[in-house]
C-alpha cells in the first residue's frame, strides 16, 4: 500500500505542472495561437521564482515564501510571452520560429544572469514548503495519504487553476469568444470580437500558467535550479494534443504523464522495477516514448482548433 | 542598363537579404544593451570582442571560425533543407548526437579497417545513422500525421538518452566520464590546413560541409526532385493533386536531413580536436544552432553557408570576450535574438518596401520632371 | 429625402487599384435595393466599407442623414446595419444558440446567461417560421438552415439595415424562394435591404431598385419595374452578352468513364459522404452533376481522382480498371481534373507560372533529363500554352501565379489541363469567382473538347451553367444520385425539387 501512496504522491508532483502548462496551452491555442515557447517560458518562471526564493529564504520561510514565488513566477511567465505574442499576433510571425527563439533565449539569458551574478549557474534553494500531512484532511484514511500527505501546496494551487481555466473556457464570455478566434477569427471579427486582443490573452494566460508550472515543476522534484525544466514544456504540449485541446482530457492526460514520469525518475524506489535488469536510461526514456505512441494514436483525427497557428489578416474574408 | 541595377535591388532576394542583415543588426544591438546592463564599463570592450570575432587571432582565429562552422553549416543544412519540404526539423540535435556516436563507435571499434578509409567509414556509419533517427519523425508525420516537431523534440531526449547508455556500455571513460579516443585513422585528415591556420583545429570538414552545401543546392534548384520537394512544402495540396507522391517526399526529406545532420555530429567528433562525447543530460546545442543558421540564411543553401560562418565568426568572440569577465553564454543570448527579430520579417520588410517605395516615388517625380518637355 | 442610406463618392484603394472609384449609393427605407456587379465589380468592397471592415480614402456616409464615421463591424452594428457574408461567419463546433449571441452576449460577472438569449431566437425563429434548433451544432445542419442562423444574428440585435452578400448562391430555386419571402416580410417590417447580386431573374423578382457598378466605377441607379434584363445585363457588363452557350446536337460515343457502386466515407465525420454512386460519361458528351453545396459532389471527384480514399466501388476509365492506380497514373491514363479551389489544389501558387505549367508533366522525358530539369524546354513550353490559351500576366512565364488574377490562373489550369490531350476532363466549378469575359471563354473551351469527341463531367452549383452546359444532368443529393435527367426535358424549379430532395427518380440498387 505505501508504494501505492508513494506512486500517487509522486506522480502528483510530475502531473500537477504538466496539468497547469497544458491547460495554459489550450488558452493560447484555442485562441489561435501555437505557443511552442513553453518550455522558455517554464524556463524564466522556474529562474526567476528560484532566484526570488534564494534570496528571501532567509528572511520570509514556507508557504508565504511559496506563494510569492507563485507569483512572481507567472508574472515574469506573463510578460516573457508578450514577445511571442507581439511577433504572433502584430507581426504575423511564423509562430513556431518566434517560439523557438524564446526556448533559445530563456536558457541562455538565466544561465548568463546566474552566472554574471553569483559566478556559478545552478541556483540552490531550500526547501521550507514540504508538507508532511495536511491536518485534519491528511488523517482521512486511504485519500489522506494519497493526497494529502507528502505534499506541496503548489499542488492545490494547480488544480484550483485547473477547475477555473475548464469552467471559464466552457461558460464565460470569454471563453466563447477566445474559442471563436481560435476557429474562425473572421466570424468573430465580423460580430466586433477583438481578435488581436482575445489573442493576446490567450497567450498571456499561457504565459502566466506556463511560468507557473515552471516554478511548481522544479520545487518538489530538485535542490537547485539548472535553467532547465527537462523538456516539459514540450510534453506539456503533446498533453495538450493527446487531450485534443479539451479541459477534461487534458486532465487525464497530464495524469498520464505524469506516472510515466514517475516510472523514469522514481523506479528505483519501487521494488519490482528495480529488480528488473533495465539500465536507468531506458527508464528515462520512458514519458518521451511514451508521448510517440499516444501522439501516433491521437493525431490522425485531430481536433486542432481550425485557425491555430495562422495570423488573422483582416483582408482575406 | 538602369533597370538591370533596378531589378537587384528590388527583387525579393535582396529584401529577404536586407531584412537578415537588419535582424542581425538588431540582436548585436540586443546583446550590447545586455553586455551594458550586466557590465557597463567593459561593455564596450566586450562587444567589440564579439564584432571582431574571428579576426582578433590572426590565421588561427580565423581557422577557428572555420572549425566552429563546419558543423553548425551541416545541422543548418539539416533545418534549411526540411524547411524547404515544408518540415520544421528541430531534431537536428538528436540526429546530430546519434551520428556522432556513431562516428565514434566506428572510430573507436573498427580498427580493422584499412586506415586510409577507416574515417570515410566512420562518416558513412553517422550519415546513416543520422538519416535512420531522421526517418522517424519523417514516418510518424506522413503516415499517422503526428506533428514533427514535437516528435522529433522527443526524439532528441530519447536519442541523448540512448546515445549516454550506448556511451557508457560500449566506449565509456569512467574516469572522464566520457568516450575514449578515437583511433588516428578515424581522425579527419588535415590536407595541409593546420600549416596554413596554424593553432587551429581546422580539418578538411569544412570542405565536405562545402560540398553539401553545393549539393544540396544542386538537388533543390535543378532537380526534379527538388522541384517535387519544394512544390510539397509550398502547397501538399497541390502536389498531391499534381500526383507527387507527398508521404514518400516527407520522409525522403526527413532522411536527408537527418543524414546531413548525422553527418555534422561525425564532423565535429572526428575533427581531433579533444572532443569527446559526454555522458550529461543535455541536448546537442549544435542542432539549436542549426535552426538559427538555416533561419538567417533563408534556408537557401548558399544563404546558410554564409551565416554558419557568422555565427562561428561570432561564437570565437564569445569565447575572446570571456576575457573582459562576461559569460560567453551572451552569444547564444544575441543569437535568440537574431532569430527572434528573424521572425518578425514582415516588420524589416515593410520598413524596406518604404524606403523603396519613397524612393521610387523620388525617381518617378524627377522622370515626370524630364520627360515633361518631351511629352508636349 | 428619406434615405436610410447615403455613400457618396467613395472612393476604396488597394495599391495602385481602385476597387471602387467614386461610387455613390442610396438607399430608401423599406425597400430592396439590388446592387448589381460582376465578380470583381466592388460590391463586396463597398459594403465592407460600410459594414467597418474598410475605411475609404474618400466620401462620406450618411445614416438617417446624419454623417458617420464607421470605424469597425461594432460602429455599423449600433446604426443598425448587419451583414449576411457570402461565406458565412460562423464557427463549426458552436451551437446555432452559441453562434447567435456571440459578440452579444448577455453575461453576469462574466459569465454567460443563455436564458434570455434562447426565448428572443426562438421567438424570432417562430415569426419567420426557420424552424431552428438552437442546441444543433453548425457543422450538422444545411447550409440553408446556416443562412438563417446569420439572418437571425442580424435580427437578435435588431438591425434594421439588412444587407444580404449573394445569399442565393448556395440555395435551391425553393430555398431562394422562401428566401424571396422572408425579405419582403422584412421590408414590410419597415426594415431596409440591400441585396447583392449578379443573377437578374432574383432582381426582377424581388428589387425595388437597383444600383449598379462595373469594374469598381458606379453605372447608374434604375427601377427595376421599368428596365429590362437585357438592359441589366448591358449596364453590368458593358456590352451585350449572350451566356447561352452555342452548342451543336450532342453525338456521345462509348462510355469513357465509368463509376461503379462508389462509396466514400468523410474522414472528419466518418459519415457516408458519398453512397453507392454509379454513372457514365460518353465520348462527346457533358456530363453534370448538379446538387447543393456539401452533398457528396467534392467528395465525389476527390474519389474518382484519387485525392480521397474510396471505401468501396471501382473507377473504369475506357474500359481499363484505374480504381487503385495512383493519381499520376490516372493523369498519365488520360483523366484531366480543374479543381474545384484553385489555390489549394489547382496551382502552386509561390511557383511561377511556368513551373505550374508543368505541374502535371514536369518528370516527361520533354522537362527532364537523369532527373535534371530542362528549363529552356519548360520556358519554350510556356511561352506556347500563355499564347494559345490567352494566359495574361505581368512577367509573361516568370511571373508569380499568387500575382495574377483569378481568371488568369483558372486559364493557366485549364490550359495545363487540356493541353494533355485528355479522354475525360472532370472540371469543378471551373468559373466560380470569375467575370463574364473568362467565364465565355471557358465555357467554351469545354465546349470544344466535348466536340472533339472527348468526355466531360461537370461539376456545378451554379443551375444557369447546368441548364445551359449539359448534354444530362445527374442530381446528388446526400451523397445519392438522385435523378438522371436531360436538361431540355425539365425545368430549372423541378431540378430544384431533385437538389432538396423533395423528389427522386433513380432508385438506388442496394
């Protein structure tokens, strides 16, 4: 039973960022706009929340410290994707490019900035957020121990973001609207919906939630910060195709990940994979693999939303 | 006479051409105010080491620049060439790694080769290997249509993975924690270069990244296949129309692309030049590289050889300007920024057209001016 | 006076090109004005500029009298304007209900409140009997019922400006008719129409009167009760026309293609796109296939080309089975094919003209050598087809196909096409979009080949060309062959009953 709670608490921490990226993709593409820059984004995120928590943990200390670095995490996420959606949406960019030049930038710039300031580009940090057992919810027998024990804050916060993200994409306004841009900005623009500026959000949003994950990504899985989150922004994405770019599936879907992440990073502490004679590489391989085969099974009827990845030209009708 | 000097300057090449140079001005711009910003008073110094680059060591740093190059030329022409085919290849640096270990499997193992040929083997092995991991993310977009770039990131995580675990079985240095040496056959002969750039790592690579160069030239503009390959990436829908046979054309050009950048990893590997590969979790830069170059060469082949050579010119300075205290990672700093500003094309672009058009305008004003007499 | 409407001498540009010079427009209240043009004549850009999407280097707008400035979709939505696109605006996976209130929506603190919504369509729904289902989605209802949904947007917040961007093209003589209907109603109502068109028989049946423009200039204003459709037609298109083509008896030889038992399944909803379809066509013979936008026809000639997949069924071209040959096969074996959307499929459009001119032949012996093109053999090749086909661009055989214009390009397919000497020439909508000029010209080129003993199956929406085109018409609907007719025995409101499905006169063998 307590591999059983291990597995489930671990997959939590995997899942959780991928469940928040993903669903922040899904803004972005849904309103039309592939973002590929996730994994930068994740990268400046992760940077700069770690940085933030280097240098206050002596001060301010656990869940406030967290909270902030939440914060500050998607705001710099926030701003980081205005320039993908400044090139994407005003420029008409090819989006892909302008994505990769961000996934190119944010490495570099956090490695560079590391190392002009403290001489060596990992970032410690200490771990004050850890929770060893939620009180009260914690003691529930079977569902304390699976959720509630072994865990972060961070992981309330993912879900709380996914249930408002699914809810509002379905039953606002906004959401209508950020859905027609995403399909036929054209019809949208007709009834006087500002497609530039639905747009704009969606990759906002992406951005914000993506400089999340980033920070929620690193914190319970490392002790330093490397200006690296280990390609999730792009599995984050494949969560997003395998999920077809709906809330419910890409939920499924980042739980998906998230145990065959598990597997890669956490075999040895589960006995029948240890015992197995199956080098640590190709337990690595595993979430990577893994998103070949879905992506085989889930892209030959794509539900791609129709106008993603093409720049609105108010002239072509 | 007149209108020939007309059409240089106003046909689509030049405007594409112009809009790459002012997105390289305006990274350099980018990577001075960073250099400013982390460093003010040796800013200056610094940037300059980055400008001079390759002409701050005499023959050597020029050699250099030529060894740097030599691979990012071929991932170039590994992201340029599936570019042309409609294909973002962004798995140039698990095909680049793959070929790489490859190379240097054979280099170190199949000693029983006869030496003038063992390297030329070596690079036959990393052309096939590299066009075999290319093959994959060709396959899964034209028979199951999965997106191939992110198949093909994948399958760079999954390549250095399997690359490490092949490393550490097969060739592996556990005190260096890296490959051994290459036997002296396998090294890529120096054809007098080392005289002429001396101190440099220079070999004949360059020359071979040369020859594809030229080559795959000559397949995109004068070949039937190129022409199937380009009309793909155009319009698939057109060519499937006009019976191109699009799902064998995707693949092809995945293949080829995967070998050209197999075929770089095998390059740099066997260049003799204390290069070994390393058994770390981290993805070949030089595939990354390879998107900037075939970004700012236009994906035209010529175009790439030329800005592989700027980015190597640039990356030699990046190392100089370690010397003035910044980290060398501001090149790849100015180097995402120059792709970034690449993107924004339409931007340069139209800034070009205005200039353009004011002064055609200007040329018409005083043509009406002159002809005026005649007119009446 | 009391015009609703007021454009004067506007004046729209696109680079050097006017696409309207000095057009002046006005509307009465609680009538229907026609606005009369040819593809290409500025109406669309007119009414773009007065529905916001444009803004006109000069004139003036008056609403109720009163000069505006129209900035975007939402200025002309406050005066009271709103437009039915010629291609609808409506979102594929929206409900009818979710499409009516986008941009409208009623919400409380952001969140959407249906309620109100659903009572005012179906109320409106009810009053001009559209039968709606406010929970279907747009990719599962007609094109018909599409319509209504963009006519009830317009309705739901009360425009009473109503403009209507060719509504009929799409339509069967019934639908239009009730179309017809509803526009009188409106207009009743008090409410205001322009309607834009090219078909004279609809200006006739419902216009008070009607403004008319050629090649972006205005012609003139006219009551429709007093003019005639010749006249009409005169003013359009500058000279007299005749689109009744010339044609002799048809004298059809042995089937040269032949469809047996085709079914083909839409890969996007896995329904049945096409049903077991069978027909022949004959040496010297036209061949149509009429039918209602989005009734198998596409799918249909994807089939027989081999750009689609079938599920089951066999294609026989002069006696010899090409079901599983490939589609370069199938061009090598004599099948010619005018697509039906010349930017997708038709032309490689950032290739130049002379490299689209060889699309189909480009590997020949004649352009190739060890795999090397042969360019001088490619120019010369173009330099023939531009003369004989009439192809005008800027760069002669150098010049970029996105650069030239819609009838240029059509003729550099067709050109391709033909000049392969093919058996059977399937040709899909090959003059939509086009002007009346290209338009004769290819009429007659298809012409031509059916005298030259060669086959041809059409495929048309458009029941002017049918009727005047076809030596037998063939009637889809739903992805059946519903009639097999010749078209000087019917009458063009009875092909309309077969295209609704309202009547069938082939039973299908199953």
């Amino acid at each position: 039973m307590s591999v059983l709670y291990f597995i489930i608490q671990q997959t939590m921490y995997f899942a959780i960022p991928l469940l928040i990226v993903a669903i922040g993709a899904m803004y972005s593409e849904r309103s039309g706009v592939i973002n590929i820059a996730l994994e930068g984004i994740m990268v400046m995120g992760a940077f700069v929340g770690i940085f933030f928590i280097n240098i206050f943990q002596d001060s301010i200390s656990g869940q406030l410290l967290l909270i902030l670095a939440v914060l500050i995490a998607g705001a710099v996420g926030g701003i980081f994707s205005l320039l993908h959606a400044f090139a994407s949406v005003n420029m008409k960019a090819d989006q892909t490019i302008s994505g990769t030049a961000l996934n190119m930038f944010a490495p570099a710039f956090a490695i560079y900035v590391a190392r002009m300031i403290q001489g060596s580009q990992q970032i410690p940090f200490t771990d004050t957020f850890y929770i060893a057992k939620v009180p009260v919810l914690g003691s529930i027998p079977v569902i304390g121990p699976m959720f509630f024990q072994n865990c972060y804050i961070t992981t309330f916060i993912g879900i709380g973001i996914f249930l408002v993200a699914a809810f509002a994409i379905k039953k606002t306004r906004f959401g209508l609207r950020l859905r027609a841009c995403g399909e036929h900005p054209g019809a949208a623009d007709s009834v006087g919906v500002n497609v530039a500026g639905i747009r704009y959000a969606g990759v906002i949003i992406s951005g914000v939630l993506a400089g999340i994950g980033g920070l929620v990504f690193v914190v319970p899985t490392s002790t330093n910060f490397n200006a690296t989150v280990a390609g999730y922004g792009f599995l984050a994405i494949a969560v997003l195709i395998f999920g077809q770019w709906r809330s419910g599936k890409i939920l499924m879907a980042a739980f998906f990940f998230g145990i065959m992440k598990t597997l890669a990073s956490a075999y040895s502490a589960i006995p029948i994979l240890k015992s197995l004679p199956i080098p640590n590489e190709i337990y690595k391989t595993i979430p990577y693999v893994a998103t070949l085969i879905v992506l085989i099974f889930s892209s030959k009827n794509s539900q791609a939303p129709r106008a993603e990845g093409i720049p609105y030209d108010k002239g072509s009708r | 006479m007149n209108s020939k000097r007309k059409s240089i300057f106003k046909g689509e090449g030049f405007v594409n051409f112009s809009s790459s140079i002012l997105a390289i001005i305006c990274g350099l711009l980018f990577g001075f105010i960073i250099l400013l910003a982390s460093n003010p008073s040796q800013a200056v110094n610094g940037f300059m080491m980055i400008i001079k680059g390759g002409f701050t060591d005499g023959m050597k740093g020029v050699g250099d620049v030529l060894y740097y190059a030599t691979p990012i030329i071929m991932t170039g022409l590994s992201v340029g060439f599936a570019f042309k085919t409609g294909l973002f290849n962004i798995g140039a640096s698990g095909q680049f790694t793959a070929g790489a270990f490859a190379a240097v499997y054979v280099g170190i193992k199949w000693t029983f080769l006869p030496a003038s040929i063992h390297w030329l083997v070596a690079l036959l092995a990393a052309i096939l290997v590299g066009a075999l991991v290319g093959s994959i993310p060709g396959i899964l977009k034209a028979f199951f249509n999965v997106n191939e770039v992110i198949s093909a990131i994948m399958m760079n995580y999954i390549g250095m993975y399997i690359v490490n675990l092949l490393v550490r079985n097969y060739i592996y240095d556990p005190l260096k924690n890296q490959s051994v040496a290459v036997a002296k056959s396998a090294i890529l002969p120096k054809a007098g270069l080392d005289k002429i750039f001396v101190g440099a790592s220079l070999n004949i690579g360059i020359f071979i990244a040369v020859l594809c160069v030229i080559l795959i030239y000559v397949i995109l503009n004068k070949t039937t296949f190129g022409y199937e390959l380009k009309a793909c990436g155009l319009n698939p829908h057109a060519s499937k129309y006009a019976g191109i046979n699009e799902k064998r054309n995707i693949v092809l050009s995945m293949v080829i692309s995967g070998a050209l950048a197999g075929l770089g990893g095998a390059l740099l590997y066997l260049a003799g030049s204390g290069k070994y590969l390393q058994v770390l979790d981290i993805i070949a830069p030089e595939g990354f590289s390879g998107i900037s170059v075939a970004l700012l060469g236009l994906s035209n082949p010529i175009g790439i050889l030329f800005s592989g050579l700027f980015i190597g010119h640039i990356t030699v300075g990046g190392y100089n300007m370690q010397l003035f205290d910044f980290v060398s990672e501001a090149i790849d700093i100015i180097i995402a920024a120059i792709v970034y500003c690449g993107a924004l094309s339409l931007l340069f672009k139209t800034m070009i057209h205005k200039i353009q058009m004011k002064r055609a305008k200007k040329a018409e004003a005083k043509a009406v001016g002159t002809d005026k007499g005649k007119e009446a | 006076m009391e015009y609703v409407i007021e454009m004067n001498h506007i004046t729209k540009q696109f680079g050097d090109f006017k696409a309207n010079d000095d057009i002046t427009l006005q509307v009465k209240k609680g009538e229907v004005h026609a606005l009369l043009g040819e593809n290409g004549a500025g109406k669309s850009t007119l009414m773009s500029v007065l529905f916001g999407l444009y803004q006109p280097e000069e004139g003036e707008i008056k609403i109720n009298g009163k000069t505006v400035k129209i900035n975007n979709p939402n200025d002309a939505n406050d005066l009271g304007i709103g437009m039915v696109h010629q291609h609808f605006k409506l979102v594929h996976n929206f409900t009818v209900l979710e499409s009516i209130v986008l941009g409208r929506e009623t919400v409380k603190m952001g969140v959407l409140k249906m309620e109100d919504a659903r009572k005012k369509v179906m109320e409106l729904s009810e009053k001009y009997k559209f039968k709606i289902d406010p929970d279907a989605y747009i990719s599962d209802i007609t094109v018909g019922m599409q319509q209504r949904v963009e006519i009830l947007k317009m309705l739901y917040c009360d425009n009473d400006i109503l403009i209507f961007d060719e509504p009929t093209a799409v339509l069967t003589p019934q639908e239009i008719h009730e179309l017809m209907k509803v526009m009188k109603q409106l207009v009743a109502e008090g409410k205001s129409i322009i309607f834009i068109t090219h078909k004279l028989n609809e200006i006739k049946e419902v216009a008070d009167r009607c403004s008319v423009l050629r090649k972006g200039k205005y012609i003139g204003t006219i009551n429709v009760a007093d003019t005639t459709k010749e006249q009409m037609s005169e003013m359009m298109v500058g000279r007299k026309v005749n689109l009744n083509v010339e044609k002799t008896e048809m004298n059809p030889g042995d089937a040269v293609l032949e469809v047996k038992n085709l079914t083909i399944k839409s890969k996007a909803s896995g329904k049945e796109a096409v049903k077991n379809v069978s027909f022949k066509v004959r040496k010297g013979e036209i061949l149509c296939v009429a039918g209602i936008d989005g009734n198998g026809q596409s799918e249909l000639v994807y089939g027989i080309t081999g750009l689609m997949p079938l599920d089951s069924g066999q294609v026989i071209l002069n006696g010899k089975d090409i079901t599983k040959e490939s589609i370069r096969q199938k061009c090598i074996d004599g099948m010619a094919h005018i697509p039906e959307d010349r930017h997708k499929d038709g032309l490689v459009l950032d290739y130049t003209l002379q490299e689209n001119l060889v699309l189909q032949t480009y590997y020949t012996d004649r352009f190739q050598k060890h795999g090397f093109l042969k360019f001088d053999a490619i120019r010369e090749y173009a330099k023939e087809l531009i003369k004989k086909f009439d192809i005008r661009s800027s760069h002669g055989e150098t010049s970029s196909a996105r650069g030239m214009s819609g009838g240029n390009q059509q003729k550099a397919i067709i050109a391709r096409e033909l000049d392969r000497n093919p058996e059977i020439v399937i040709a899909v909508q090959p003059v939509r979009g086009l002007d009346v000029g290209a338009i004769e010209y290819i009429h007659k080129q298809l012409v031509a080949q059916r005298d030259a003993g060669k086959a041809v199956l059409l495929v048309s929406l458009e029941l002017d060309e049918v009727m005047n085109l076809s030596d037998r018409i063939v009637v889809m609907y739903e992805g059946e062959i519903v009639a097999d007719l010749n078209p000087k025995e019917i009458t063009t409101e009875e092909l309309g009953l077969y295209m609704a499905g309202a009547k069938r006169s082939v039973k299908n063998e199953q």
